[in-house]
C-alpha cells in the first residue's frame, strides 16, 4: 500500500514538472547548480507544524530527490513508470517512505 502511494506521488511529480498539468506546480524547483544528483531537484520547505509535512508538496520532495538521473528524465509518463517500478523492485517501504532494507545490501 505504501508502494502504491510512493509510486503515485511520484508520477504526479512528474506530470507537473512536466508541464503536463496546465495549472500552476505546487512544487518548487531548486536551481542550485552545486548539488549532486539529477537536474531536476526540487526545493525542501520547512514548516512549523508536523500535520503540514503530510501535504503532497512537502511530502514528495525527499523522494523525488533521492531517485537517479535517468528515472526523473525519462521521456513519458509510461516510461517513467516503467523506470521506476525497476529501481524500486529490491526496496522496502515503511509508513514514512524511508526506505528501510535494500535486498543488495542484506
């Protein structure tokens, strides 16, 4: 279940850095060119209040973030899905989306 929400959140992400949405991103990108990873990195926001960070715009960044280069640039939307369902296959889901065990690592 927690697959399936991870996998969602991060097919919308892609539709609205996409441009495939025609209304305004919830999301803002970081355009810090220091940091390492894909060139679509977006930017964490803080908040003060705990219930804030189980909106979709804070919840998705660290996700989204943490994905290689060649999944957030994939061409479309299927390929996309396709892309990720493959980095995804070894890893395991909790309730907060950290990924606790990878089937390499054990």
């Amino acid at each position: 279940m927690y697959y399936r929400r991870a996998r969602g959140d991060m097919i919308e992400v892609f539709k609205y850095l996409h441009n495939i949405y025609k209304t305004s991103c919830p999301l803002q990108r970081d355009y810090n060119t220091r940091t390492r990873g894909h060139c679509l990195k977006l930017k964490k926001q803080y908040s003060r209040l705990a219930i804030r960070y189980n909106f979709f715009s804070l919840r998705v960044v660290d996700l989204w973030n943490d994905l290689p280069e060649s999944v957030v640039t994939s061409k479309t939307v299927n390929c996309l899905k396709s892309r990720l369902n493959h980095y995804w296959s070894n890893i395991t889901f909790t309730l907060d989306y950290v990924t606790v065990a990878s089937i390499h690592s054990i």
